[in-house]
C-alpha cells in the first residue's frame, strides 16, 4: 500500500531500481570526491552577501543549476568556493 505520491522524477528512479537498470559512473572517485566537496562547502557557516547580476546571466545559471539539479544558489557557492581554493 502505498501512502504518499511520487513526483515524476521519484517514479523514474523506483522504476529504474526496481529494473536494475542504473549504470555505473565514470570517475566515481572524483564524482564522489566533488559531492562531498558541495556538502562541505554547504555546510559550513556561511555570510549572506549581496550581488547584481542581468537577468540573462542568472536565467542561466538557473538552467546550468537544474540540469546539474542543485539550487542556484548551491552552485554560485560552490562556483565561488572552487575558485579560491585554486
């Protein structure tokens, strides 16, 4: 019995489980050594800053956010904090 409805994106996921029909990643070190780099910048204390920015550039990172499916925001940060750790 089911008690909670699933989005298209969960349904996908069950059926692909439930098919084995998920594939391995290329470079899992490094895949998972970049998450783990986001959960560590996240979750730090963080400083809310200010920025102005067009509302092309951020339409875009909007869309580079989504197909990554991360928050814009999550992104920016992370964007940020691989540039001064170079």
């Amino acid at each position: 019995m089911k008690y909670y409805e699933l989005d298209k994106e969960e349904q996908e996921l069950l059926d692909a489980i439930e098919a084995s029909d998920f594939k391995p990643v290329p470079n899992v070190k490094q895949e998972i050594a970049r998450y783990v780099s986001y959960a560590r910048a996240d979750s730090k204390r963080t400083k809310n800053i200010n920025i102005r920015l067009s509302e092309r550039t951020l339409h875009k990172l909007k869309v580079k956010a989504a197909e990554k499916g991360l928050p814009y925001q999550t992104l920016v940060a992370s964007l940020l904090h691989q540039y001064t750790n170079k």
